[in-house]
C-alpha cells in the first residue's frame, strides 16, 4: 500500500533575486513523498500563488489527489486528474522516481534517454545596475550567462557585461518588460554584443507582433508557453520554447512537449523556478533534448538540499540516486 505526504518549504535565498516584475527573497516549495513497498519517491514544484493570487494554492491542490495516489493512480491518471502546475509536477516527478526505485532502473532509461553526461547550464545575473550586473558577471566566472533585464538602461547593462567577460555567451530575458518600440530598437544592438537568444521580450498579449518582425537573433517563449497546448499559438512568431517542468505539470508532459516543439522546428530551452536540487534533477531529462539549458535555481539559495546536483563550468553532473531517479 502506497503512503502520500505533502508538505511546503521554505528556502531562503543568498540575496533577493529580481526581475523585471518582482523581487524574491525565499524559494517556497511543495514536496511531495510517496511510499511504496519500502522505496520513496520524492518531487518538487514552487508555490506560485504566492507570486500570483489568482494562481490555485500548491498544497491544496496536491492533497486533493492524495487518495487516489494512495490508491494507486499513476502518470497517466495524473495528466486528468489535475490541471498543469507545480502540483502536479511535484507528484508526477515523486512518481517517476517511485517507478525507478521499484524497478531498479534508471529514469534515464525509463523515458528512453540516452546516458546522462555533463549538461551545461546557465548561470543567471539579477537585474540590477549595469555596474553592479557586470560585477557579478565577472565574480560568477561562469561560461553562458542569463542576464535578467527590464526597465531603462537594458542596452548599457549588456554592454557592460559584455565588457567586463568578453569570452562569456550571453542570453537576456526581459520577462515580459518591454513594450514594443523598445524591442524594434534592442534586437539589432543585442545582436551586435554577441547575445545567442532573447527570452519572452514582449507580454503575452502582445506577441502576435512577432509574426510580423524580423529579427537578427532568436527569440523565446516563456511567460507565453506553458506545454504541448501552446505549440500552435507559438508557431512562426517565436523560435524556441521555455520548457519548465512547474509550467507543463511535470515530466511526463514536458518531455512529450520538448518532442512534439523539435518535429514543429521549434528549438527547445529548458527553464526552472526558484528551488532545491530535486526540482532540477528531473528537468536535466529534458535538457538532454534542449539547446540552452537554465537549471541553475539551487545557486541562488543560501542552503541546498543534502544531496544536491553538482554543478562545474563543464555543466551539471547527473543526479545521484539518492537525489532523485
């Protein structure tokens, strides 16, 4: 017989981390545990809600399921039972790891994966000066970097960062925090500096310009994708997808998203949310099939969770099995 917990957890964060909509302070978690025949699996999802009150609350929404999970309902059941969400994706990854252990093979194997190696990953810059952003770019030391942009002075804080570490590749995202006039005149000067890809410039509502708009370097879909739904309202106006596992409701739905985008000719990034090494670990399947990788949440909490993914310049090392998977 299957035993299900679900608890929240707060993560305290080494400095705020802001974007161009919000500061945060604390990564708040959903972890769900489920038991089975002496094995545990284990997942992860944020609680959005508390960043967006019109979000359903996390916590709520997993125990609702609690008893069909200790039941037996699995992966499939899971896609019907609840919406796309950290919810959901915390119970769904808490499954696939509760089908690894059963089984005695790996989650890699299990999705049909090939054999993890080294996945390089983003290291994220908070918005700040252009001062200040070029200060940590140079402190992070790290070969591909995400610098997070928004209000006046986006260009300057590139530029600065470009300076200060020439030899790092460099995306931006700007969170939703452009207005279009802004975009027309940034792609061209961002193209110059060396910028590989430009992460949701525009809000979701006003995308549809896209279609329309000639651009030097790719652009990126995030606040305006959430999983396989999206894929239509996406094609010809962005060029890559954001694939986050709290976003699409877990691993399953994000690796049959990440698929159906590559056989449209969308190019994948995988993201994150602010969490512990076990929301990352699941995501790294679905680097396996991305192009830039952003899985580095655990760098910015003050404390990560015992054992936790290793992350060097070459990339994140795959996850120890008593992590997850």
């Amino acid at each position: 017989m299957r035993e299900v917990s679900v608890r929240a957890e707060q993560w305290p964060l080494k400095e705020p981390f802001v974007i161009s909509r919000l500061t945060q302070e604390t990564g708040d978690v959903v972890v769900v545990e489920i038991a089975e025949n002496g094995a545990v699996g284990r997942g992860e999802g944020e609680r959005g809600e508390l960043f967006n009150p019109a979000a359903p609350d996390t916590v709520e929404q997993a125990l609702s399921v609690k008893e069909a999970l200790e039941g037996g309902m699995g992966r499939k059941a899971l896609l019907d039972a609840l919406p796309a969400g950290p919810a959901r994706s915390a119970i769904d990854c808490a499954l696939w790891d509760l089908e690894a252990k059963l089984s005695g093979k790996s989650a890699w194997e299990l999705a049909g994966l090939e054999p993890p190696e080294r996945l390089p990953t983003v290291f994220t810059i908070s918005l700040g000066t252009p001062e200040a952003m070029a200060a940590a770019a140079r402190d992070a030391a790290w070969p591909l970097l995400k610098l997070k942009l928004g209000g006046p002075g986006n260009l300057a804080r590139v530029a600065a960062v470009r300076e200060a570490v020439p030899e790092a590749r460099l995306i931006v995202d700007a969170n939703e925090g452009w207005p279009p006039e802004e975009l027309a005149d940034s792609v061209g000067p961002l193209a110059e500096m060396g910028v590989e890809l430009l992460e949701q410039p525009l809000k979701h509502g006003d995308d549809a310009l896209l279609a329309a708009f000639p651009h030097p370097l790719p652009i990126a879909a995030d606040e305006g994708f959430r999983d396989h739904t999206s894929l239509p309202a996406v094609e010809g106006r962005y060029d890559y997808v954001n694939i986050k596992l709290d976003k699409a409701g877990g691993l399953t739905e994000a690796l049959a998203t990440a698929r159906e985008a590559r056989a449209k000719g969308l190019g994948i990034m995988v993201g994150c949310n602010v969490g512990t090494s076990l929301a990352m670990a699941p995501a790294i399947l679905v680097g396996s099939l991305a192009s830039f990788v952003d899985l580095d949440g655990p760098w910015l909490l003050a404390e990560d969770r015992e054992p936790g993914l290793t992350y060097e310049p070459a990339g994140i090392l795959p996850a120890p099995q008593a992590l997850w998977g």
